[in-house]
C-alpha cells in the first residue's frame, strides 16, 4: 500500500534516484515505532540521501509544501525521537557513512551521522601511525555507549550521549569540536573553527552557536559533518567493585571518589539492574542480597599509575568504611570486566541486558540529576516502579567532576499487553514528575517527558526556546511534536 | 504501544509470534561487529540491506517489524511485503548479532514469512514461482528431466558402484543439473579414498529451495520420500557435498523447532557428513597420503548453510592447510561474519540481477586478499560465485576443495 502523494515523490526521487525513497507501507513501517511506549505513526515518504546537496532540497521541497522532516539514523535513542508524530519525510542518514578525516595529531576526526559506533571504534582503533612505538599505539578512542553497535555516533554526540569516559573526560556533547549544519531553510553553515580554516579541532573562543543544534533532538536542523574529539587508547586498564546496601552508601562513596577524578567512570547499579535480564515483572531481591553493585574503570599509561590509583582508590573505600559507610566487597566476573573495559563492547551494547525475553519493550526515565538527589529519588521511583510491577533497576552514573550524573531506570515491558505498556509509560512519566523539583532533567526526552519539562520550566526559558524554533525552522517542519512547544 | 496478535490465520507467523514479538528493535543485527583485545572487526554483513538500504531490508530488524506489522494489522500485505520477503537470503548473518529471545528464530520467522507469501494475492518472484510450478514432476528446481539426474556420472564409474553401501552419496540438484565437475570429482574422490558409497536414481531434491521459500506442503512429499533411502540401500549415513543439502538432511530433517523441522515432518535419523568432514577425519587418522602439491594462494568462502547454519567453520581449513603447497588466506568477512554468495532463500532464480551483484561483491573481496583461487564446499555457491567471476573477468579462479583434492590424494 502506498502513502503520500505521487508529485512529491516524483520530485524526492528526482532528487535522490528512484532507489532512495518510498512511500510503500512496507518499507515506512519500521520508521513508524521504536523500543518505547511511544505510539507508532507512519510516515508518508522515506528518503536516503548521499549528500549535502541533496539534504538541501528535500530540505527546501519540505518547506515549500510544509511536510515534516524526521532526521532519523537507527532510532535506538530509547525516546521515540524519530517517531514522525504528524506523518512526512523520514530522512534516514544511513547512506551518510563517511569517515572524512582522522588527525591524529590533533586528536579529531570528522565523521558524517550514518558512521557507526562499530565503524569508527574498528577504525580508530586501527589509527596511530605517528606512534609506533610509544605506550600511545593502542589506536584512539572516543566516548563509547552501551548500546547496539549500529547506532550513529553523531546522533549520540549531538543528543548529549554518555559514554565510557564520561568520568575522565565529560560527556560525548562536551567532545564535539566542529560541525556542518543545513538549517531547516536549506542553507547549509559551518561552526566552530572549520567555519574558517580547514581544522575541525574546537569550538572555542567562538559563541557557542553549536548549541543551537545540540540537544534538540533534530528540530532545528541537519547535521552533516561533526568535528569529535578522539583520544589515545591507555593500555593499562582495571576494574574496581564494591557493594553496599542502600543507595545513600553508595553515592556518598562514589562522591568521594569522583572527587579525585582518577577514574574514567564509575558507576551504580541497583540488584534488578545486575540481573540478566532485568526480571519482568518485578521480583523481590533475595534477603542477603546488597542492594547496590558497584564498578569504576580507571586506566593509565603505566602499571605504576594503576597502581597508584587502587592505592587511592582502597584509601577512599577504608575512609568511607571509617566514616560508617556499609560497602561489601564483591567481585566482578570476568566477563563483566571484559564489557567494561572493552567498548564499545557485545558483552554490555546489546538489548539481551535488558529486554531479552519479555516481550520487545524498552524504555527508561534517562536523566541527568545532581549526585545528592540520587538515593532520594531511588526510593521514590522504587516505590512507584513496585507499585507498578515494574523491577527498579536503577543506575547512577557519576559525570566529571562530582557535581551531577546519570540516574537511569533500564525498564522492559511487554509490547504483546496493553495493560503492560500502559503500566511502564505511567510509572516512567510519574518518576519523571517527581524528579524534576529535585533537579532531574531527563535527556533525549520522549513527548511526555518533555510536557512535564514545559509544565515545570521557567517561562523565559520556553519563549526564548520557541523563538529559536521559529527563527531557525519558520514553518515548523523539523522533526514536529518534539519539543512541545509548536 | 502495544502490539497484539489479531490475524491468526496466519497460521506459521502466528504460532511463533511469542518469539517474534521479543525483538526489541534494537537493530543490533544490522552491523557485524566483535571487539576485544584479539578481535577487532566491523562490517556490512547483510547482503539485502547493503543492495537496497531502507530500514526493512536491513537485518532481522525490517523483517521481525514487517513480521508484528502484519500479525498486528498494522499493516496488509502488498507486492512490497513480498519483495522486502523476498529479498532476504536467509544467511543468517543478522542472527550471529542478535542477542535477545527472537534469535532463535529468526532463520524460521523468514522461511514463515515466505510461507505466508503464498496464501496471499502478492508477486511472488517470478523466478520461484517458475521452478517450483515443476518441482513436483521434476523433483529438481532446474526444469529438468529427473530421469536425466544421473546423466553426469560416467557409465564407466557408474558399474564400479555398488547396489548398497554404507553409505549414498547425496549428489543434489545444483550438482547433478548444473555444478557436474563437483559430482564427479566428489565420486572420484570417494573412490580413490575407498569410500565404500553409491548413488542413487532415485534421490529427490533434498527440499532446501522448498523450505528456504516456504513452501512446506510440497516439501512434505520431498523429505518423506529422501527419508527412506537409507534404509533401502542398506546405508548408514548420507555423504554430501553440497552444504544446502548437508543442512537440509542434518538439521530441516532431524532438529526440533527452531532449527528443524520435525514438527512438520516427523523426525528422521541418519548420520549426514560432508565430504568434509570425511576427508578431515581420515587426514586426522593419517589414512591419506598426498601424491602432489596445490602450490597457489586459497581463499575460502563459508557457505552459510554450513558455516552459520551448521556451524562447521574447522573442517575445510583444517583440510586445505593440510594440502601441500597451498597457503590459505582469509578474507576480512570469514566464519560467522562471513558475506553471503548471494544465492540462497530463492533469491538466485528470484532476483537474478540482486543475486549476481551480491556475489560480485563477495569475489571483490576475494580478489583484495590476493588469492588466485576461491575456493568453497557448495555447488550453489560455486555457481553464483563463479557467474560473478565471469562478470567481472576476474582471473580469480573458482574451485570445490574435492576439485582441488581429488588429482592429488590417495588412500595410504
Ligand atoms: C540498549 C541500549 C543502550 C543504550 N545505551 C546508551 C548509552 O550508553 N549512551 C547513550 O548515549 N545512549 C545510549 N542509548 C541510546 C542511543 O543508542 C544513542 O543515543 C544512539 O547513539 C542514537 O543513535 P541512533 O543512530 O539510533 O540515532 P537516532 O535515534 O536515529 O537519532 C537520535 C536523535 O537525533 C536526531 N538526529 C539523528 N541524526 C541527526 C542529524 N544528522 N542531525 C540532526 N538530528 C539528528 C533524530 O531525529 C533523533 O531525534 C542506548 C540505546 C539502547 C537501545
Ligand atoms: S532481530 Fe534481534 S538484533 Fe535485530 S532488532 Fe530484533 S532484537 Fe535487535
Ligand atoms: S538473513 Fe541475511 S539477508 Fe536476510 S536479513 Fe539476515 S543478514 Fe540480511
């Protein structure tokens, strides 16, 4: 069954070849849901472009006939981000799978948004040529997620991704040195220093208009290139593992030790969110069970530097110990290790984690949270999540320096049943209600998420948002119904 | 969202419907990929996605969405379904990636979606639809005669062999209609490692193209009667050298779901061994001595129906770095991460054109390794790969390992 109109397609198949677009049911019907809860919407049209030209006019044919534009690479954002909510083009990026440069001298590389995790980690981790020799060889790295290997590496940096050295070096939105944009009207702008040399390498002394496409989940415009930050692999790697019974224990450790910002991560996990999978529906953690599980990754050039670090890192977890803390020792098990310190990894970057058996739904409240509200709301949400039948499988991920991390709930459910989607939206939108008074922000947030964002907001910071909405994108063609604002 | 099964009627889709609605999305089947302190591999691994791009040709992903879509009534079928259906080859690559409860059951869900194509008023390809109108006089996919099945096999030889044995050599279609220099280099070199073996008249098509295009009714008939030829002759096992019917006979006839396909069929019980695994064994027992040297540079291409499928990976290595002379290169994509030739699910007589372009790339990959020869243990692969040789005017050179083998073994 075909959707749409046959002039526009006419005209995007004159734009992209015949072969790059659609309007068959068929093909629409995996752009028209995601892991969510989110409902399904089929888009009219799908098109594959190769080019920054090509990008151009659908962009410019989108706005003259006022269709929807829906910048879409593998919708895995766990948000239905690429849901189009009032039907129109999918734009899928896939084709765009150029890595244009690596320097290695200046530690970037420019990739276009169909570039993969596995692609880039494969390829830097095969560049280093200037240091054959050096501790440095082991190839270059960037900020690696758990998720599937297909996911695009811009579309995470450019929607605040979190990746394996979020403790080191900051979150994958802080690494982005350079990007090329085509605005919602077609013009296509260069930020950062390529704007005037051919070096991709900061963003800085210039105005942070970069900013005006980062986070916005596709609603101000295309990005083509994006200049990242990539960083030597450090050969020396280990993985430290404590336990402790209540949440409170563990941030108050992991506060401490992200004080010293000698880790490249380190993060919490609650009982449900270490099981494998994660129990649906929710089960009672066994008695002598601790509550909390937790892992951080600290690496260096050097066995001394590593051992330097368990030195410090032994010295806070007998500090805490003193102070009253109840941390348990436990140990990882090599695998786990492997997944850790091995990213982007199959062990961890997978769903089988999370929603193996239960029925095809995933979801999370994903946020971003001050470290201190973390085991306040922890009890919050497991009240609601147990209320719901839902496991609280929870994880506090400490960012750069001690002032603020992730605070995820991983949630599957069963698409089969209605009562079991319906259950899951409620629970996650509840915690999401109750977190933001204690300054949690929810990231690559679904609709929901961001109508109590809208309800909650101060409201200078909704009309300055909607008059760069209307300046960038006039006719509110990209990727509607996202911000909830037009 | 909530994704309820409304269209039983769909019966082979339904009854797996549980498994099929464990797909997440994820779309973690879309990319091969390993990484770790030895492995570090990234690549393209599904042929359909890499020829037409769109979601739903990408991975298991397009296929489990159209699979709920239909089930779901979210969508009705179309020509389009067919040819998203269609054009799946069944490799398996996606299902090395995926990691949740569906994996399983992917190989089943694409041959059940196929199935379903059947009942419904959509374009079955062309090609398919031609062969299979025959198959039942023919009892082969090629449109010939089944009388002129043995026509490869040299009066000469055929004497020499016995009316039972321990074992059939299982010949296939691909190789009795089409691949006949691997028949006959197979009888050869059973015969010079004193294989007690024989052929048979009346060996039907072992079902692979029936099954892998879902048509299960007309299979039936296949799989019952190749079932009884063993014991008929007297055999134990059947030898192949074809890695369709090496799957086929050893997993279709003898696996329960999701593998095989007992529930259909009832369960049959005879050993299956490619020529192989014989070989290996009888390399590993030091019964062969080699008379002369292969000295050229070998590239070997897994056939999916038996590298993923059955998971044989070992055998041919351990066979062609046996032979004396020859250096074995692999190529980037090998073993599970392994590209398809191009030429399974029904996707050669289907999609002739898609078919051929897939192997070219396959061959291309071939030639970077700097091999002269590819070399595989499937007829069907064979074929494909050769075509695209010839498309190409590659000076690669394509050959079966009994091709490679035969001139130069003997039994000690
Ligand atoms: C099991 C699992 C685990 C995950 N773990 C992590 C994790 O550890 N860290 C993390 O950061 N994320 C994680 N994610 C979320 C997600 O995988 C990442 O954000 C991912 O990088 C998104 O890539 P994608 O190709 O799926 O992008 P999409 O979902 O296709 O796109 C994401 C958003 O960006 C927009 N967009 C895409 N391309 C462009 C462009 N060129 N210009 C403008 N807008 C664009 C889209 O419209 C959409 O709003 C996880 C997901 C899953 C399923
Ligand atoms: S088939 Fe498996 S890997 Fe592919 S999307 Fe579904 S769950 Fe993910
Ligand atoms: S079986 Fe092969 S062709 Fe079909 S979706 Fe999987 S990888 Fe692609």
């Amino acid at each position: 069954m075909a959707r749409g109109n046959k002039e526009v397609l006419a005209k995007l198949e004159q734009i992209v070849g015949p072969d790059y677009v659609s309007n068959e049911e068929a093909v629409l019907l995996p752009y028209s849901w995601d892991l969510t809860w989110a409902e399904p919407r089929m888009p009219d049209y799908v098109v594959m472009p190769k080019t920054v030209t090509e990008i151009q006019r659908i962009l410019r044919l989108a706005n003259h006939l006022r269709i929807p534009v829906i910048p879409y690479v593998n919708a895995t954002n766990i948000g239905g981000l690429c849901i189009p909510e009032e039907g129109g083009i999918v734009m899928d990026l896939k084709r765009m799978d150029r890595i244009i440069k690596i320097d290695p001298e200046t530690c970037y590389a420019i990739i276009e948004p169909g570039v993969s995790h596995a692609q880039l980690s494969a390829t830097l981790k095969a560049t280093n040529p200037q240091w054959e020799g050096y501790e440095f060889s082991k190839g270059f790295e960037f900020g690696w997620g758990v998720h599937p290997a297909s996911a695009s590496v811009l579309a995470m940096a450019i929607n605040h991704g979190i990746g394996h050295l979020n403790g080191r070096i900051g979150i994958n939105s802080q690494l982005i040195s350079s990007m090329e944009v085509v605005l919602p009207t077609g013009e296509v702008v260069k930020l950062g220093s390529c704007a005037f040399s051919d070096s991709w390498h900061s963003f800085l002394p210039l105005p942070r208009m970069d900013g005006l496409f980062v986070g916005w989940m596709g609603t101000t415009g295309i990005v083509t290139k994006l200049g990242i930050w990539i960083f030597p692999i450090r050969p020396y790697k280990d993985v430290l593992t404590i336990a402790a019974e209540t949440a409170h224990d563990m941030t108050r450790y992991m506060v401490h030790w992200r004080h010293y910002s000698l880790c490249d991560e380190v993060t919490a996990v609650s009982w449900w969110l270490a099981q494998i999978p994660i129990p649906y529906p929710y089960q009672e953690k066994p008695k002598d069970a601790p509550e909390w599980f937790s892992y951080t990754v600290i690496s260096g050039w050097s066995e001394e530097e590593l051992e330097y670090k368990r030195k410090m890192w032994k010295k806070v977890v007998e500090e805490e110990r003193a102070r009253g803390t109840k941390l348990i020792d436990f140990e990882y098990p090599p695998e786990a290790k492997r997944g850790r310190t091995e990213l982007p990894s199959r062990i961890v970057g997978s769903t089988k984690n999370y929603s193996k058996s239960c029925g095809g739904g995933l979801a999370w409240p994903g946020t971003f949270a001050p470290c201190k509200s973390w085991p306040i709301l922890y009890e919050k949400w497991k009240e609601i999540y147990i209320r719901h039948n839902l496991s609280p499988a929870v994880r506090f991920t400490d960012f750069q320096g001690a002032h603020y991390g992730m605070l995820r709930l991983m949630t599957p459910f069963d698409k089969r049943d209605p009562d079991s989607v319906r259950r899951a939206k409620e629970a996650m939108v509840e915690c999401v209600r109750v977190g933001i008074p204690l300054g949690m922000l929810p990231y690559k947030p679904p609709v929901e998420y961001v109508n109590e964002l809208n309800a909650a907001a101060d409201a200078g910071y909704v009309y300055l948002m909607a008059k760069i909405k209307d300046m960038l994108d006039p006719n509110n063609i990209m990727n509607p119904g996202k911000l909830g604002i037009r | 969202m909530a994704l309820v099964l409304k269209r039983t009627d769909m019966k082979e889709l339904a009854q797996i419907y549980d498994r099929i609605s464990m797909c997440t999305q994820c779309g973690n089947c879309k990319y091969g990929y390993e990484y770790g302190p030895t492995e570090n591999f990234a690549a393209m691994l599904c042929p359909q996605g890499d020829k037409y791009q769109f979601e739903a040709y990408r991975g298991s992903k397009g296929k489990a969405a159209l699979a709920k879509g239909l089930l779901s009534g979210m969508i009705q079928w179309s020509d389009k379904a067919a040819h998203v259906i269609y054009t799946c080859i069944g490799c398996g690559a996606c299902v090395e990636m995926c990691e949740t409860d569906i994996k399983d059951y992917l190989l089943r869900m694409f041959e059940a979606l196929k199935s379903e194509t059947w009942k419904q008023n959509v374009a079955i390809p062309e090609g398919v639809r031609k062969w299979s109108s025959t198959i039942r006089e023919n009892r082969n996919p090629y449109l010939e005669k089944h009388e002129n099945r043995l026509d490869w096999l040299p009066a000469s030889i055929r004497e020499t062999l016995p009316k039972k044995a321990e074992y059939i050599y299982f010949v296939g279609c691909t190789a009795s209609y089409r691949q006949k220099n691997i028949a006959l280099a197979t009888v050869k070199l059973l015969q010079k490692l004193k294989v007690d073996f024989t052929v048979v008249p009346d060996e039907w098509c072992c079902a692979s193209p029936l099954l892998r295009t879902g048509q299960y009714d007309v299979a039936k008939e296949f799989i019952e009667h190749n079932k009884e030829l063993p014991e008929k002759y007297g055999a134990s096992a059947f030898i192949t050298t074809c890695a369709g019917c090496y799957r086929t006979l050893s997993i279709d006839y003898q696996k329960d779901p999701p593998e095989g396909y007992t529930d259909k069929f009832g369960k049959a019980n005879f050993k299956v061994i490619h020529t192989i695994q014989l070989v290996e064994d009888m390399i590993k027992k030091g019964e062969i001595e080699f008379e002369g040297s292969f000295n050229n540079v070998v590239t070997y291409h897994d056939p999916c129906h038996l590298g993923r499928h059955a998971k044989v990976y070992d055998s041919p290595r351990n066979v062609l770095q046996a032979i004396p002379g020859l250096k074995l290169v692999e190529m980037y994509r090998s073993k599970k991460f392994s590209f398809c030739c191009g030429a399974g699910g029904g996707v050669r007589g289907g999609y002739p054109d898609y078919s051929i372009e897939t192997a070219i790339k396959r061959v291309r990959e071939a030639e970077s390794t700097g091999a002269s020869v590819i070399t595989c243990v499937c007829p069907f692969c064979w074929r494909n790969l050769s075509d695209a040789i010839s498309a190409l005017k590659s000076s690669m050179k394509m050959m079966d390992i009994t091709e490679i083998l035969e001139p130069i073994v003997k039994k000690k």
